[in-house]
C-alpha cells in the first residue's frame, strides 16, 4: 500500500486492547453508534477501540452539547461529525469513496487494464499479420494483373498478325481467281489458234491446185510463232498460280 500510495493500514493485537470509554448519555437524542453495529463478540474489543466513543445525534447543535458534557465523539444523520478534540467535519460522507473501497477499484481496474492490455496487444499483432498477408496477396496480385496485361498485348498482337493474313490470304484468293480467268482465256485463245494451224497445216500438205502467196506462208510463220509464244505464257501463268497457292497454303 505504500508502494503504491494507497493509504495506510494500522494492526492492533485484541489482547493488547484496553478500550477506555466514557458513558454514553442516557438520552433518545444520542444514540451509541455501537449498539447499531453487529459483530463477532470475539472482536469486542476492537469495535469499542473505535466506535465505543461516537454516538449518533439528531443534528449538529446536539451533538456538540454532548461533546462538551459527555466527552465524546457525535455524528448527525446528515453526515456531521464533532469530534472530542474540537475537529467539527460537515456534509455527507460518500462511502464509495473510501480507502478500501479505493484499493480494490484499484486492484479490479488494474486487472482489467493487464487483460485489456493483453487483448490490444493481441489484435495489434492479428492485424500486423493480416496486414502481412493483405501486402503478400497485394503482389501476387499485381504480378497476375502484369502477366495479364502481357497476354492481353500479346493477344492483340497475334491477333493483328491474323487479320494481316487474312487480308493477305484474300488478295491471294482474288490474284489466283484472275489467274485462273486469264489462264481460261488463254487456253480458248489457244485451242482457237491451234485449229487455225491445224488447218493452216492440212492446207499446206494437201495438193494445192496453186502455191500459196507470200503474204499467206508470212501469215502462217506468224502464227506459229504467236502459238509457240501463247504457249510459254501459259506455262508462267501455271507456275505463278502454283507459287501463289503454295504461299496461300502456308499464310
């Protein structure tokens, strides 16, 4: 109680005990504060050592009549206390407010503040744990948003890449239609010049009633060359349309 400036306790033995009291006045209006005390009879002694002088009065003129005639200490109903040596204490006397009562607040609120302690300290340590697991999820997740905005760029590269192809792959479409067209009119052009030089040729094997004129043999020579000519286009015009396709395919 030192310690902690809790006031002061004093021990007294009951054997050591000799309590000198005065006699109470005989009167209703003072009262013995003793005779309204239960107690353990072995403990007699003590409460005369502290109570055996006080009466209890009707009010404060009274109790210092009494003070004065009979030598003792008086408290009013109201709280008033005269005591003997001439110390006069007024008003009421909270008695949550007393020492004891002091140190076991004390003692309770104490307790209470240690497990109150420990319980912050507890959650001051749950949070810095779920602080740690929100800063490690925090990563995790900014490394997933990364790698998904790398796969959505990635993603809009390929598919860019396929719409080049695609376009590409139409141009090469509509490039073998026209070859195949311009293939298709050679060939009749072909088959139509053939005939002509079949039947140039019939005519030249047959008997002829007369020779032919030179106009008609340069005309003849013309048109084998042009056959010979129309001919090797039709072979590029076949190797382009191969090269196409094979490009197509692999687009």
């Amino acid at each position: 109680m030192i310690k902690e400036k809790t006031g002061r306790v004093t021990f007294m033995p009951l054997n050591r005990l000799k309590p000198k009291n005065p006699p109470p006045p005989n009167a209703q209006d003072a009262i013995p504060l003793i005779d309204k005390l239960r107690y353990d009879q072995a403990h007699q002694k003590a409460f005369q050592q502290v109570f055996g002088k006080t009466c209890v009065c009707r009010d404060l003129t009274i109790a210092a009549a009494y003070v004065k005639s009979h030598g003792i200490n008086t408290i009013t109903l109201d709280g008033d206390k005269v005591d003997r040596k001439g110390a006069l204490t007024g008003g009421y006397h909270d008695i949550r407010r007393s020492r004891i009562e002091a140190i076991k607040n004390v003692t309770t609120w104490r307790a209470k503040f240690d497990a109150e302690d420990k319980r912050a300290k507890e959650v001051k340590a749950a949070i810095m744990e779920v602080d740690q697991k929100v800063t490690r999820v925090s990563g995790k997740l900014q490394v997933a948003i990364t790698q998904q905005e790398q796969a959505r760029t990635s993603r809009q590269a390929l598919l860019d890449e396929e719409n080049a192809l695609t376009r590409e792959a139409e141009k090469l479409k509509e490039r073998i239609v026209r070859l195949e067209g311009d293939i298709e009119d050679m060939e009749t052009e072909l088959s139509g010049l053939e005939a002509k030089l079949v039947g140039y040729k019939n005519e030249i094997v047959s008997p002829m009633s007369k020779s032919l004129t030179g106009e008609e043999e340069r005309m003849i020579e013309s048109l084998g060359k042009e056959v010979e000519t129309r001919q090797r286009n039709i072979i590029e015009l076949g190797k382009a349309r191969v090269e196409v396709c094979f490009c197509s395919f692999f687009h």
